[in-house]
C-alpha cells in the first residue's frame, strides 16, 4: 500500500467530525438517564459546581471518545461537534469541576455510575444470562504516578509508586464484564481494605439491574478475610476465594489422601508466574476446611477447599533424568459452591477476567491519573467506570460480537469514524465512510440509540 499523491492537509471543513459513533452512544446515556441521574445526585458547590448536568456528560464523552487527561478532553471541541452537541466545554472547566470534588462528591457520583448500569441493563443486553449465573470478581490494580505533587501517592505492594484503584466487575457466561463499583484509595494500602463494603454496594447494585440466579464472589488471596466472605454470604452470593497457604490450609493439603487427586489437562496451557512456565497437567483434590478459626467461634466458616496442585520442577536435575521424587505446587480456593470439583477449579481460574478490565482502563482513560488532587482523580475513576460501561452497553447493542470486543476495538470500529455533517430537506445526517467494514454494526446502533426509547425505569 503506497500513497499515490502529493497530499496537502488544510484544516478548513466546519462539518467534519472525528468521532461518527459518539453521537450514538451519547444518545444511549440520554436514554438511560444519565442527565437527569447526575442533576438528582451530583451537588457540587460554587461556580465550578454548577451546570454539572453539562460538564459530566462532557467529561464521560471525552473518556469514550479516548482522552486520557484532562487537556485531552479538547478532543470534542472540533469541527462539526457544536452542531451536534450542546453544552461542550473547555478543558480547563471541565477539569476546574473535577478539582471541586470532594470525598462526598464523590461517593454522588458513586450513585450516578450504579444507577446508570442499572438503566443500562435494561436498554442493552449487557447483562444477559444473569437469571442462570453471575460472577462477580474483585481485584485492585497500582495506577502508577511520577512526580512528587499528586496527593496520595505512595509504595505499595508491588513496590511501585502510585494510586491504588479497587474495581468489582460483574460478567456472566454470556456477557462481557461491565464495572459494578469503583474506589480510589492511597497508593500503600491494604488490598482487601474495603473489600466488603464494595462487595456488599455491587451486590445491591446487580439486584437493582436483573433479578439474578446463582451470585459467585471471586477474588485473590488478598481477600482471603472474613468480612470478604460474610459481606458474600450476607449479600446471597457463593463465595471462591484464593486460600493463602497458612499453617491451616497447609495441614489440610497434607491431610489429604494420595488416592483422591484426580488429574485434569486444560485445553489451553495457562502461565505459572511462579514457575515462568507454561502448564497443561494438574491434579485436583478437594478436603472441607473451617476458615478464620483465629476468630471468635461465631465467626469461624466452613465450606470446600479446592486445591490444585502442579509439579514442581527442580533446575538441578539434568534434562536426561527424570525427578525420583518430585515436589509439587499448590493453589487453594476456598469456597462454598456447589459445582463440581473440576468446574469449581475452572470457575475461579477464570477470575483473571479482571486482568482484562484492568487493561482496558490502562489503555484508555486510566492511562494517567490526570490531576494533583485526590478526589478529583477519584471522580475521574467513577467517569472512566460509567464511560467503560456506556461503551460496553452500545457495543453489545451493535452486535454480540463486539460486545465481547475490547474497549480499543470499540472505539476503533464504531466511535472513532470520521462523519461530515449536513442538514438536508430539513433532516440532520451524518454522512460517513462508504464501505465501512463495521456499517451494518453502527446502523444497528444508530437504530437502538436513536430509535423509539425503551422504557427505563426510575432506580
């Protein structure tokens, strides 16, 4: 592919947009309530407060469209947008509101994000297979930061200086995950600090979307705590939690008898970061357990602990000879569902789903944590979570094959398409590129987002 002319670029065309599918997901938020949530809960004071109805629709337009910062937002303010759009602001509005948030503030918008997902999930299927199963997972991810002028920042766990984002995602067999909670915390706090609250606020939240069946909580060790596991119980929900290799859990590992492991070949090799290898064998076991027995007796907890375990191989030994006796790894899950051994292994495997949410929010809007000021970051984590989901809802709207796309691709094939505007027999189009390869995908969501509304109802 060469280019076969000399080209000169002028920028002179007032009706040329960069962003042909923005308009469509933007009217999806309209017809879920998106104004109308923020006006009812968002109350920032001051001038830089006011019209917040205008500048967080603005703010989440932005993130869809793929702006990272807050001077990135200027991407909206380009040709053709003011006749397709009201109320669009500058940059330095836009991220003045965000610098009025406080830790209140904060938690309104909190509401706005689960109230929308609420009215997202009945205009779109994003949510679908939800009355069968529903996982929810919960992992926080270090939002690294440089410099010395960003407020809580700090050395954590992975000895990496940052913010700390806890994130819960909800996804069934069916449907793509979709972000139920959101908190931004300093960056050398504990993992599963919080962890029950946000359990329990998830929980609530996808009892106010659908009417779910079977709830399963995952998570890694790090939540291996038992507010973790009474906020899952208490919420209705199944719990599988990655089992930290105490002196308990390794009684009970040993405890179990060599006639009992039953070995398993995964289809596809999984990474063992331990071992940097790749594994396809293993064997599983499975022994009861009373958990948290540290604790008042009241408290103590018993369910399955599932345990795999992979061998161990030993560098001294020489390729040509094979170990006599050789040691194994273990992973343990505790958990109280009632699937099988193998299919309960398998499920909570299938926990690194979160890994892929983390990736898209670091290849999106989370690429920069953009201000100095913590809550203002942390309202930029609650938008960036609302403009994940209002994306997820209009991908799955334009088929269920990009419903299961990543946020890049999405962006890619329906938000990112340039459109010239233009006003004919008094009817508004936007003409966009012929043979586009994703055409009948956008036409399907211009007709869902535009169309006759669906009723969403009052949450």
């Amino acid at each position: 592919m060469r280019v076969c002319h000399s080209l000169d670029p002028v920028f002179d065309d007032p009706n040329l947009i960069a962003f042909g599918g923005l308009p469509a997901v933007m009217a999806l938020a309209e017809q879920a309530g998106l104004h109308d949530l923020v006006d009812a809960h968002v109350t920032v004071p001051g001038t830089a407060g006011a019209h917040a109805s205008v500048k967080v629709p603005a703010i989440i337009a932005g993130l869809i469209a793929g702006a990272d910062s807050i001077s990135d937002l200027d991407v909206l303010r380009h040709g053709g947008m003011g006749r397709i759009f009201t109320g669009v602001r500058a940059p330095t509005t836009l991220g003045t509101h965000l610098r009025a948030y406080r830790f209140g503030h904060v938690r309104q918008l909190d509401a706005v994000a689960t109230r929308l997902l609420a009215r997202l999930a009945k205009v779109s299927p994003i949510l679908s297979g939800a009355d069968q199963l529903v996982f929810l997972d919960v992992d926080d991810t270090i939002r690294e930061t440089h410099g010395y002028h960003k407020q809580g920042a700090a050395y954590g766990y992975s000895r990496v200086k940052g913010l700390n984002a806890q994130v819960a995602i909800l996804s069934t067999p069916l449907a793509a995950p979709v972000i139920a909670a959101t908190r931004l915390r300093k960056g050398n706090i504990d993992s599963g600090h919080g962890a029950a609250r946000l359990i329990a606020d998830s929980l609530a939240t996808l009892r106010r979307a659908t009417t779910p069946g079977t709830v399963i909580v995952r998570a890694d060790s790090a939540y291996f705590r038992h507010d973790v596991v009474a906020a899952a119980t208490a919420g209705g929900a199944k719990f599988s939690v990655t089992a930290r290799l105490n002196k308990a859990v390794t009684r009970a590992i040993a405890g179990i008898d060599e006639q009992t492991w039953t070995a398993i070949r995964y289809p596809n090799a999984i990474y063992d970061e331990q071992q940097q290898r790749w594994i396809s064998d293993a064997e599983v076991a499975e022994v009861p357990f009373t958990a948290f027995t540290s604790r008042r007796k009241a408290d103590h907890i018993t369910a399955r602990l599932i345990v795999r375990r992979v061998k161990r191989l030993n560098p001294t030994v020489a390729k040509s000879q094979g170990e006599l006796l050789p040691g194994y790894r273990y992973h343990a899950v505790f958990t109280d569902t009632t699937l099988s051994l193998v299919d309960a292994e398998a499920a909570h495997r299938d926990h690194a789903v979160i890994e892929a949410v983390f990736a898209d929010l670091k290849n999106g809007p989370l690429a920069h944590a953009p201000s100095g000021k913590f809550t203002a970051n942390a309202a930029w984590l609650v938008l960036t979570a609302i403009a994940f989901n209002l994306t997820r809802a209009a991908a799955r709207l334009a088929s269920k094959t990009l419903g299961k796309a990543r946020t890049h691709t999405v962006r890619r094939t329906l938000i990112q398409v340039a459109a010239r505007v233009a006003n004919q027999a008094r009817r508004w189009r936007l003409h966009l590129p012929s043979r586009w390869p994703w055409q009948h995908q956008l036409a399907t969501l211009y007709a869902a987002a535009l169309g006759p509304p669906t009723a969403a109802t009052a949450t």
